[in-house]
C-alpha cells in the first residue's frame, strides 16, 4: 500500500485533532473520524496535507461548515442516512510519510469536483480566520 491516493478532495479516516482540544493541550484525537484533503503540497521531506474535519455533530451557527449532500456522501464513501458537514474554520496539518497519524491506505472516496472546488473557495477564503493544528 502506499499513500499515492490520498489527494484533494480525498476522504480519509484520520484522528482529527480539533483546536480547541489543542488549546487544552490535548495531542491525539480522540477517534478516527472522515477529514477531507483540502490539498497536498508537495516537499522534499514530505508532502504536506491541510485535512479538514468532518462530523455528524451539527456545527454552531457561530462555525463555518457545509452539509454534505447525499450524493457527495456516497462518493465519499461516507454513510449517505446521516447528516454529515465539512468544518472549513480550522485543519489539521500533517506530512504524508512523517506522521503518526496516517496510514498508507486508499482512501474511503472522493468529493466531486462540482462539491469541492465551491468548498475549496470558501476554505480559502476563510483561511486567515481558520484555527489551524500543526500534527507534524
């Protein structure tokens, strides 16, 4: 196996650390939970991953997410009965081949270009409020 698939818009499972657990000095997630590639970087010492969380919980109207249509749900190899968002006010940080954290597995699916290049836009417009974790 190898991390060749882990990519934009790839779906993996990933111990998201969530900021405000940081901001309490947590250093591991708490579960495996599906998080979005939002892009990789390519580096000598490692490509860098910005992951994005997502969850079940319905975010705080305080909170930037999006829900994740139906469709989108079954393309990402997530479970399409339950109501699922995509946090784009924090991320993870992390390096494919340097991390605790991920594995060189294929991903659950992929986001379609039509859901994710919206979503990429409003992450990236977002960024410099967004809380970010560094993993590595």
């Amino acid at each position: 196996m190898s991390f060749d698939g882990i990519v934009a818009a790839s779906i993996v499972r990933y111990p998201y650390l969530w900021a405000r657990e940081a901001a309490q000095g947590e250093t591991e997630g708490r579960k495996l939970r599906p998080a979005a590639v939002v892009i990789r970087l390519p580096r000598e010492n490692g490509d860098l991953l910005l992951l994005l969380p997502i969850t079940s919980k319905e975010p705080d109207r305080s909170r930037f997410a999006i829900e994740i249509p139906q469709i989108e749900k079954r393309r990402a190899g997530l479970d399409a009965d339950v109501r699922l968002w995509v946090v784009l006010d924090e991320y993870n940080l992390d390096i494919v081949g340097q991390s605790y954290y991920l594995e060189p597995e294929p991903p659950l699916g992929h986001f379609s270009k039509a859901f994710f290049l919206p979503l990429l836009k409003q992450f990236l417009a977002l960024r410099t409020k967004s809380r970010s974790v560094d993993r590595v």
